[in-house]
C-alpha cells in the first residue's frame, strides 16, 4: 500500500531537521493535494505556521527546507508560490512504475483489534420502516470497511424485544384465544399489537393482567415464554426478508435482543449498589455522573432501576457493555443510532467508565445520525403522517430502476434486468444515504438518487460498465493485463494516476470515525476522472500498442478500484445497464 502524502511528509520532516535542527521540532509539513494541475501534484504549506517562530519570511524559510530534501525517486522538481507553498512536481516514471503494483485489496491494518458493531435495532412484532435505514446502511458498510481492513468485527442487531409491550401482547393472545400464529406474518403481529396498546390504554383490568404476564415472561413461564418465541420467530422472518434484499450482512445469530440481558440486570445494580458506583435516591438506583468528562453538580444522573423496580434501556445498555467487555473481549464498541440518542451514550459511556465495566483501553464510540427528511423539509413519511413500511421503500426503488433501465435498453432480457434494477435501486438507496454526511438530516429525492449524473451510485456504477464495455469490445480479460506496463503520458492519465493513488490514503483515513461519504465523493471523483479519460484517451484505439496496452491496465485499476469501493458500502457493480 503505497501511500503518497505518508511519503512526501516523510521526505519534508527530513528535510525541515536537515534544514532548521531542533527548530522543525513538532512541525507539521502540511501534504495536500494541489487546489490546480498548475500547482503541481502536492503542496507543503509548512513555511507560514514556521514564520512567526522563526521570525523570517515564509519563502525564505520554503526555499530553505525544499534544498534539504534528502535525494528520492519521487519528487522530480518543486516550486515556490505565493507567500511560501510549496508546488511539488512527482516524478512520472516513479508514478507509472509504483501504479504498475497497484492492489485495492491491500489495505489491511497493521493493528487489528475486536469490534463490536451494534446497529439495526429493529422491535419484535413490529414491521420495519424507514426509519430503520439508517441504522442499516451506515452500520453495515462500517461492518464490511473494518472487516476490508483486517479487524475481528462482531455484528449485534439490538433488538426490541422484551418489557411491558410483550405482556401487553401476550395477554392480547390470550385474551382472543389465539392460539397458533404459524401462519401470521409481520403485518397480523403489527396490527394485533396496535389492537392490544388500545386495550391496555383503555381497559384497566386488561392493563393489571398485562403487567402480570411481563412478570411470567420474565420467569420463563412456560405458555407466556412460548408465545413470546413464537412472535420473536415470526418477526425473524420478516428481518430477514429485508435484509436478503437490501444486501445487509446481519444473520439471525447476530440478533442481540435486549432479552440476552435480562437476567445480568439484578446481579449489576447490586454490585454498583455494593460497590457504592450507585446509590438509593427517591426509591430509585441512580448513577451520579459529576467528575466523569462533560458532567457536572448540575448533571442529571443515570437511572438504572426505576422507583417501582422497572429497569430502564439505559440498564440493559450498561449490561451489553458488560458483557462485550468481559466475554466478547472487544477494545472498540460502535453504535450506530440517531442523533437524538447523543445525551444516552455520552451517560452511557460515563457510567461504564465509572463503573469499571469500560476500562481505559477501551473505546465506546456513538456514531450519531440525522433524520431522512421529505421535500417539505420534514421527517419522511407518507402522506397521512404515517412511517412509511421499509418492504414498501424497497418495492418502489426497485420499481423506478426497473422503469429506468427498461427505457435505457428496452431489447434486455427480463432476468438480466431485474437483476440489473435490484444492484441500481438498491444501489441507489445505499449510496444516496452514505453520501451524505452522516450527522446531516438529508432530503430523500427519487430523481436525484436514480439520476445518471451527479454523485450517485448510478453515475459511479456506469463508469464500471464503461470499463467493462470496452474489455468486452477488446475481448480482454485480466489475465491478459499481467504483463502490460503503465505509461503515463497524457494529462488525463496522469490524473486517474494519482487519483488512484489516493485510494489508499482515504481507505486509512476511514479507520477512526468512519466518514462514509469522503468515500462516496472520492468514488464519484474517481469516476468523474474515468469519464474524462474515457473521452480523451482512446483505449482499444489508441495509436500504439504499448499506449493500448497501459490505458487498459488503467481501466482495470480504476474497475478494481470502484468494484472493491462500492463493495464497502455494500452496492454491488453491474456489467451493464
């Protein structure tokens, strides 16, 4: 993995030593790309932060560094500008040969760790809706990233599926003398809940004997924990059908509800109460967070047992912590959930850390979300106000990119374009949420997310299908690519060169926070780069047969590179549309 700006700034921390001694030290030479072709390739903006401290001008002290550059390949000529930049010119030959060995798989970490990744976090018994996909998306194309790089990921789908709402609906059941539900899908089980939340509401004796039954559920009483395996069991199915066709990684056994906790929570009030981390305030255990980082006096505490002896989410929370600490040993804990739960894991994280249960060397990370808002600017959903059904979300995007690529090819086999439709709807869908800055609310936009042009997962796809047109049209495959060799000659090559290069250093500068969309927009640049190329360049064309020959082993880079990109988002490629 050749990573260019770890190398340049390898190359001016040795120079800026060779020029200033003890004067460089702390100095931070500042690679980035050039803003303009003109610039050159790279700049080093390290001379006006040296300024001040050396109290001389920043060209002089530019100058200065840039002639102690130690001898290398890689710089063929640098230039000042301005009040001090330094315009950095890479050595062609050195591009060209160093590209030739180019690998979008070689991106592994040198320091693998167990992470643990708790997202989806859908409710038993009720139907998926669109506000789930976020969770989904971002959460999944985190999980396939960290596994690209190397690291031990463990997937927990946080599921809702124990407490008073299962007392209420199982006392429903038996209230109606249902008694099979074999034959129920996700839709009875929705409907049968908002029937039940009517009569718990409305009908007090109904509401004493669905708190009761909370309590048989809780023992395992063998009828009431039958019904409760068997609403767990029907509404499996449902996620499962989901998640097949939104291409997500989560399987039934990373389901993680918050029933695997539930007997941890008694055992962990009573050894913070014993250990004094909790304390009996107003009948309730609570966890005072003041002297823990961001709380103070004023701070309101974690409340881990209610005053009627209820616990809170916040228990099961600080229970899955626990857990994952101690039995999956994992040394990074990732949630992914909206916005609105930013106060909850900051109290979270507080209390574990307080507790103990999440030592230093252990990084709990709350990966927060805006909202998916319509045209109007308000939170997606249908025209009655209602959550709009996940199954009906994708129905309609398949149905739209069905609709699109029948109009771009209306001759397409029926099989090949359903096909085609489920990687560009879905595709689309992915991308258009992933884009995004993911602390952003955005506007969910059809036309824009479907549209050919524009940072779009179909504007990205199509440059794939460009590529593979052309080895289709050449009739060339990889492993006639092997010994070809890169020639990097025109300004359009040069370009997709570097681009390429950049790769690395985006997939590496993912690994802390995870900012998705700096890898949409670098996949759009790339692609946006190939096109350009694609109508400067003739491929199978070109005027000699070396330039044929490298231009395709650049055409397979750039394919590898937007197949393996995408992948990471969990958008899989089409040969074409």
């Amino acid at each position: 993995m050749f990573l260019i700006t770890s190398e340049l700034k390898n190359l001016f921390l040795t120079a800026l030593t060779n020029a200033l001694g003890k004067n460089a030290e702390g100095t931070d030479p500042q690679i980035q790309p050039a803003s303009r072709p003109e610039y050159g390739d790279f700049q080093a903006n390290f001379a006006l932060a040296l300024a001040k401290k050396l109290g001389q001008p920043p060209r002089t002290i530019a100058e200065n560094v840039s002639r102690a550059l130690p001898q290398n390949n890689l710089i063929d000529r640098f230039e000042i500008s301005g009040p001090g930049f330094v315009n950095i010119h890479l050595n062609t030959t050195t591009l060209a040969k160093t590209l030739d060995d180019f690998d979008a798989t070689n991106c592994k970490s040198d320091k693998p760790e167990t992470i643990i990744i708790d997202y989806g976090g859908a409710n038993i018994a009720k139907e998926m809706h669109v506000g789930h996909l976020r969770s989904l998306m971002i959460g999944d194309a985190m999980t396939r990233y960290l596994m690209f790089r190397g690291h031990n990921v463990l997937r927990r789908n946080h599921l809702g599926d124990w407490g008073t709402q299962f007392g209420m609906l199982i006392e429903y059941l038996f209230a109606e003398k249902i008694t099979k539900l074999d034959d129920y899908t996700i839709s009875d089980l929705n409907q049968l809940y908002q029937q039940a939340k009517k009569r718990f509401d409305d009908d007090e004796e109904f509401a004493v004997k669905a708190r009761k039954r909370v309590v048989a559920l809780q023992k395992h009483e063998k009828q009431t924990y039958g019904y409760w395996q068997k609403l767990v069991e029907v509404s499996e199915v449902h996620f499962e059908q989901v998640y097949e066709l939104l291409g997500v990684l989560l399987e039934r056994e990373d389901n993680y509800g918050e029933s695997v906790y539930n007997d941890m929570l008694e055992p962990l009030v009573d050894d913070l109460l014993k250990r004094k981390i909790a304390v009996i305030d107003r009948d309730a255990v609570v966890v005072f967070l003041s002297g823990e980082p961001g709380f103070t006096g004023d701070s309101p505490p974690q409340i881990i047992r209610k005053a009627d002896g209820g616990y809170l989410y916040a228990t099961t929370d600080i229970a899955a912590v626990k857990h994952r600490v101690d039995k999956d040993k994992a040394s990074r804990l990732i949630y992914v959930n909206d916005a609105r739960q930013i106060q909850h894991f900051a109290m979270l994280e507080a209390t574990c850390h307080k507790a103990g249960y999440l030592p230093d060397d252990v990084q709990l990370q709350h990966m927060p979300f805006g909202t998916i808002l319509g045209k109007d600017g308000k939170p997606f959903k249908t025209r009655s106000g209602k959550s709009i059904p996940l199954q009906s979300l994708i129905d309609e995007a398949l149905k739209r990119a069905e609709d699109i690529i029948t109009k771009k090819n209306p001759d397409i086999d029926e099989t090949i374009r359903n096909e085609i439709a489920k990687k560009v709807g879905i595709g689309a869908l992915k991308y258009a949420d992933l884009a995004n800055e993911r602390i952003k609310d955005y506007v969910f936009d059809w036309d824009k997310m479907l549209a050919f042009d524009g940072n779009t997962a179909p504007y990205v796809q199509n440059a794939y299908v460009r590529i593979q047109a052309i080895f289709r049209r050449g009739e060339v495959s990889q492993s006639d690519l092997s010994p070809f060799r890169i020639i990097l000659e025109h300004q359009h090559e040069r370009l997709l060169a570097l681009k390429l290069f950049e790769y690395y250093t985006v997939i590496e500068n993912l690994e802390r926070d995870l900012p998705l969309h700096k890898l949409c927009r670098y996949l759009f640049e790339l692609a946006s780069l190939f096109h350009q190329f694609y109508e400067n360049c003739p491929v199978l064309s070109a005027p000699l047969p070396a330039t044929k020959n490298s231009r395709l082993k650049l055409c397979y880079f750039v394919a590898d590179c937007l197949e393996q990109g995408l992948e990471l988002l969990g958008i899989e490629t089409v040969d074409r549309m």
